[in-house]
C-alpha cells in the first residue's frame, strides 16, 4: 500500500514546483544602475512620438539618475512647502560600498506620524515596447516562486525611523518588505526572511495548471520607504542605501523538452507586449503632464527672474 501511495503522488505532483533550489539574485546594484538604465532607455529625454498615427512615449534615461529620484512625503508632511523643498536624492561615493543612494528628508518639526517615499520619477518598466523583458537585475527580477528572503544594505545615522521596501507584481499588486529599524550607526544589511518558506518540496508545490502558455511572475521595484512615528521628533532626515537583494525558489523550474514552445508559438511574448502597450498609452499622459508641468515651473522661473531684474534696474534708476 504504501509503494502504491509513492508511484500516485509521482503522477499528481505538477511539473512546475517549487523546491528546486534558492536563487539568489541581485535586485539593484547602484554601482551599474545608472549604466543598465542607459542600455534600456538611450535617450536622455523624455520624447512624445506618433508613430503610424498611435501617440508614442518613450523615457528618457535622464529622469532615472540618482540624483533625479523623487523622494515624496505623505500626510501633512507633503503639504508643507519647506519639507517639500528640502527632500531630495543624490548620488553618493562611499568607501565601503561604492556608488549609493544618498536621500535627505525633510520632515515636520511637529508631533505627527510621517512617511517618505524614495523612487524614480517615472516606474522602471518590466518589459520594452516589444514585449522582450527590460530591466532584469536592475530594478525586475522574474519567474519568482516562493520569497525566501529579501535584503538591503542600509547606512544608519541613529534616526529611530523604520525603513521597508515595496514592490510590484505583474499585475500591479504592492508587497512590502519590512526591513526594520535604522537606530544604528554604520553600515548594516537590513534583512526580511519570509516566516512561511519553506524549501520542502511538499509546501511549496504550485496549483496544478498549464505549463505553457503560463503567466510567469515578477517583481518591479517601487520604492523605499521610510516611516516616522508620531511619537518621534521629526527635522532633517540623512541616510544612504546600497544594493537590494532577492533570493527565491523559481515558479517554473528547467525541464527536458523536446520541443520550445514559446519559440514555437510566441504567445508569451504577445501578452507581454500587450501588457507593454497598455503601460505605454498610460505613460504618454504622464509623461505629457510631466512635460507641461516641468514648462510651467520654468515659465514662473522667468518671470520671477524678469521681475527681481526689473526691481533691479528701478533701484538703480531711483538712485
């Protein structure tokens, strides 16, 4: 009875399982973030195309340099116009660890529970306008089965703020990863290990499903967070982050066959490049309203400096 109950379990155990090893795979390296970039998005600026009558946007790499990231605060902190001035990244040398993501936030004097959101202005994109994936260990990493841990190098400066990081799944749902406290001096991995892992084969096993087409998962980097508790004093925030690691068990693990199916039939490809154009008529507004927004800001610019000029040369005149 019991060989009998081995040779069934062999036929219901699906083939695309869980349990074939932990990868582990580096997330970003801000050491050649900025390089990768560059390959996925030549062209410094932003560019609005029409291309055989379809409105085209294409990022420029520009706006993804370190000292380009936005870093945005919630609640009331984000409607203060001091805080929002003086919160901002910057690329930075370290010793230790080489090119990091320098962020200073400002936050509120007052009492209340605040929260900063470091990340590029535009999202890094998992996929081209070809639907070829972009972006792979610099920002995407794919065919995620089970998270066994995920990882990042942190510069504490004593601030008893927490910090996490959240990611996006192929269809947009937000994880986090809690990574702690940074009430501490010096360089520190800040480490999330996933309580539920397990690299058993039998609690990792998948839904039996299709091996092919298959969705195969992925996580896109979103952003670092830093929280501020309402009980803590607020002020000036400095810290400095370093590569982020992911180390995971593969959703579909390498099987013999003797045929490749998406070489055959290219159906993946085809919804991802579906996913890449519904990404892309979203991304034309943005980048369009960005545009508008950047022209606004430079004609107020000028017509401040035209103004302090023409008080200028009045005193001048008055004199």
């Amino acid at each position: 009875m019991k060989h009998k109950l081995l040779i069934l379990m062999s036929f219901i155990i699906p083939a695309n399982i869980f349990g074939q090893g932990v990868v582990d795979h580096v997330f970003i390296d801000f050491n050649t973030f900025e390089e990768q970039i560059q390959e996925v998005y030549p062209t410094p600026n932003n560019q609005l195309l029409s291309v055989d009558g379809q409105a085209i946007a294409e990022i420029g790499s520009e706006l993804f340099m370190l000292d380009n990231w936005l870093v945005a605060l919630t609640n009331s902190s984000g409607e203060n116009m001091i805080s929002q001035r003086d919160s901002y990244s910057k690329k930075v040398t370290s010793p230790e660890r080489g090119t990091v993501l320098g962020v200073r936030v400002k936050f509120p004097e007052w009492p209340y529970a605040g929260e900063a959101l470091i990340k590029p202005k535009f999202p890094i994109l998992p996929f081209t306008k070809d639907g070829a994936y972009a972006s792979i260990n610099n920002g995407v990493v794919t065919n995620v089965g089970s998270i066994k841990e995920f990882s990042m190098w942190a510069n504490g400066r004593n601030f008893p703020f927490t910090v996490g990081v959240r990611l996006a799944d192929i269809k947009g749902v937000i994880k986090e990863f809690g990574l702690g406290s940074l009430l501490y001096v010096g360089w520190r991995r800040l480490v999330y290990s996933n309580p539920f892992f397990s690299e058993r084969v039998f609690n990792n096993i998948t839904p039996n499903s299709r091996i092919y087409p298959s969705e195969i998962p992925l996580l896109r980097f979103e952003q670092i967070s830093i929280y501020r508790p309402g009980n803590q004093a607020g002020g000036e925030f400095v810290g400095y982050f370093g590569n982020i690691n992911v180390s995971y068990t593969p959703y579909l693990a390498d099987m013999p066959i003797d045929i490749n199916d998406e070489e055959t039939w290219g159906i993946i490809q085809q919804q991802q490049q579906e996913r890449a154009t519904l990404i892309n008529s979203t991304l034309y507004d943005e980048i369009l309203n960005y545009e508008y927004a950047k022209q606004r800001i430079q004609a107020n610019d000028d017509d401040a400096a035209n103004a302090d000029d023409a008080n200028v040369a009045d005193a001048a005149a008055a004199q």
